[in-house]
C-alpha cells in the first residue's frame, strides 16, 4: 500500500491576528492554498481572535524583533516541519538569524506596500509632531527634511536593510510592476528572479446594489502619517454646499480620531458622520455611490478594490503605481488626482457628483475592473509560487 504523502506546510509571521490588510491577504491565501494539499500555521505576537482554516500560535513576547519570538519561530519551523517561512509586510530585525537556523526551509517576504514607505512614514511623522511648536518647526525645516530630502541619509540606510532582505530569501512578492520597477532600479538588482508580481485578491460581490445613496465613502485607518484624511475633510469643504442631499461617510479609527472629529466640528462642516471602526465595512460599501481616498502613499489599497467590486466609484491621488493600476485608465475606473491637489481633486469630485449619467457609466466600468483582481486569479499565482519553491 502506498503511503500517504503528508501536506507542504506554510508559516506565516504577523504582529497582530487576525486584523488589517495584510492579515487579510494572509487569510485569502490560506483559504486558497488549503484546497491544494497545504497547512497553514500562523504566528502572532498578539492573538486577536480566532481564524478559520489556520493554525493560530501566540508567541511568547510582544516585541515583533525580539530574540525570544525568533527561537520560538525557529523552534516551530523545526517541530512542524515548515516547508515555506513567510514574513508579510514588516522586516524582521531577527530575520538573518532565523534563516541560518532553518537552512531546509524556503523563505519569503511580502512587500505589502510601495517600496520604502518607510522614509514617507517617517518624514510625514516628524513633520506633524513638530505642529505647534516653533522650535521643533524650525529644527524640521533647518535639520530633518533637508537630511530627509538632499541628503537620503534614512534612505540609504533604509535600502541596505531592503536589500539585505532580498539576499536572504527564497521568493520576494510586491504587488505590481511598478514595484518592482523601483525596486530594481533603486537597489541594482542584478538577479530578478526572485521577484515576483502577485496582486492583492478581491472577493466577487453577489447581489451588487445598484440603488446607491448619495453617499461619499472613506474606509480606512485613520492615521495622519499614511492615510491623511484631514485632506478629505478639507475637499468636503470646499463643495459641500455645492452638492446638496451628497454625504461624507467616515469608516474607521485610528490615532487622528479624535483629531479629526474635531476638525469636523471646528470647521462646522455639515453632513459628515463618523461610524468609528466596522467589523463588516461591506453594509457601507453597498449603500455608497463615490469611494475617496487621500492618503499620501498606498501599497495596494484594498478600499478601492472593495468599492469597484461593490460599484462604488473611487477617486484618489496618483501617488504610487498600485492605485494607478487599480484606477486606471482615470475616468473609466477612477479618478485620478495629482498629488496632493486638492483643489483639483474637490472639482473633479464634484463634478462627478453632479453628472448621474457618468457615475452610473462608471459603476459598470469598476465592477468589470475588479474581476481582474479574482480570489481564483490571485490564489493561482501563489500556488505556483508555493509550488515551484517546494519543487512540485
């Protein structure tokens, strides 16, 4: 009798589960791969909840980086026989080490935004804790954005990390080819093979309401440094008395809550509601006709692939090549604005809340551009992923 052939086992490293985009990806994938004769494990630093199809494990500290964490990984790649290591989003200061420990283990890392976010992040952070002090201010303008923008000293440190990371692994997956585009430029990558083009999966949507509401839409979490939605609330004003019966709705929370919900009220803009955070952002999604979104960088925004697989149309600033893609070509799919106008972009939208003709145009265009972006589609690429590292 033959014996059974056991099942390729796939391990996966969040700090937080189940919760976010990239938790999100990471569920997609398993309940894909799953049908195709794999285990997925997942560990986190802090368990959130249970998760369906997958091994959920608690790792011993709360730091992402520490030592304790990494024996803990290494000791379950060893124990359970992990085929493929997988490290979506975050790179890992203990990354080296756990890689020359599991020598017989594939290893992979998930880039799940545009490529160095992190000197974006860091830039737009110092710029708004400096907000309401002169000497912090001053010191921003004088010292830390010209060290950020002439001398790229974060960003070349930034980039022996990223590519550090590249020699380390088996199998490096960015969302679009402009991603890898920079990369390549950017690090003068020699060996491409490593790089792979996966997008980020949408879920069919049965049942698509056509009967929208006269409803604008933001989804997300509400973070200064990446998401801005200061911005939206800025737009809001300048057309809400333009656009009577139009509402703005808010979905989501985060360190700038507060913020911006103050904001609202200081600038007594009307006809603005805060939901606070949803389990199931889909009610809204159903109902709302325009999808807006100014953040100042995005890997591959899972709202607006949400909104055209639900019709709702989505607008956002051209700031990375993963919403040129999804949006593109702009007024087919989308709207897209140059960064950061937002003047530009408060005419654009209301010009489109103001023509029914083309938002219903549109929302047939978006719910056919979502199919590209499949469960079955995206699910393909990373078994043939998986498969070519586990040499199937």
């Amino acid at each position: 009798m033959p014996s059974l052939q056991r099942k390729k086992r796939i391990l996966f490293y969040h700090i937080d589960f189940p919760c976010g985009g990239a938790e999100r990806v990471t569920r997609d994938i398993a309940q894909w791969v799953r049908n195709f004769d794999y285990e997925v494990y997942i560990a986190a630093c802090h368990k959130k909840g249970e998760a369906e199809n997958v091994s959920l494990i608690e790792l011993p500290h709360e730091d992402y980086h520490s030592k304790e964490n990494a024996d803990a990984i290494v000791d379950l790649i060893r124990t359970l026989s992990i085929d493929i290591f997988v490290l979506p989003g975050i790179q890992c200061r203990q990354f080296a080490y756990i890689r020359s420990a599991c020598t017989s283990c594939k290893f992979v890392y998930i880039l799940h935004n545009v490529p160095f976010w992190e000197v974006i992040g860091n830039s737009e952070h110092k710029k708004h804790a400096a907000k309401g002090s002169f000497w912090k201010t001053l010191e921003w303008h004088l010292l830390t954005n010209p060290k950020a923008t002439w001398l790229k000293v974060y960003e070349k440190r930034l980039m022996k990390e990223y590519k550090k990371t590249y020699d380390l692994v088996d199998a490096y997956v960015v969302l679009c080819e402009g991603y890898k585009s920079e990369l390549e430029k950017k690090l003068r990558l020699s060996d491409l093979n490593k790089i792979t083009v996966i997008h980020n999966a949408e879920y069919e949507v049965e049942n698509i309401s056509m009967d929208k509401k006269k409803q604008l839409l933001f989804v997300g979490r509400m973070t200064y440094e990446h998401k801005r939605v200061d911005r939206l609330l800025d737009i809001w004003k300048m057309i809400y008395k333009k656009v009577p019966g139009w509402e703005l709705i808010l979905v989501g929370s985060g360190s700038e809550e507060r913020a911006l919900r103050q904001r609202a009220e200081k600038m007594k803009l009307e006809r603005v509601t805060f939901t606070g955070w949803s389990l199931n952002p889909s009610v809204f999604y159903k109902h709302a006709s325009v999808s807006c979104l100014t953040s100042t960088f995005e890997g591959w925004p899972l709202c607006l692939t949400e909104a055209q697989a639900n019709g709702v149309v989505p607008i956002a600033f051209d700031c990375c090549a993963g919403i040129r893609e999804i949006l593109s070509p702009s007024g087919e799919n989308g709207i897209l604005i140059p960064p950061f106008r937002k003047r530009i972009y408060a005419d654009e939208l209301c010009k489109l809340l103001l023509d029914p003709e083309k938002l219903a145009c549109m929302r047939e265009n978006v719910i056919r551009k979502s199919q590209e972006y499949s469960v079955e589609e995206v699910g393909r690429k990373w078994l043939q992923l998986f498969d070519r590292l586990t040499g199937e």
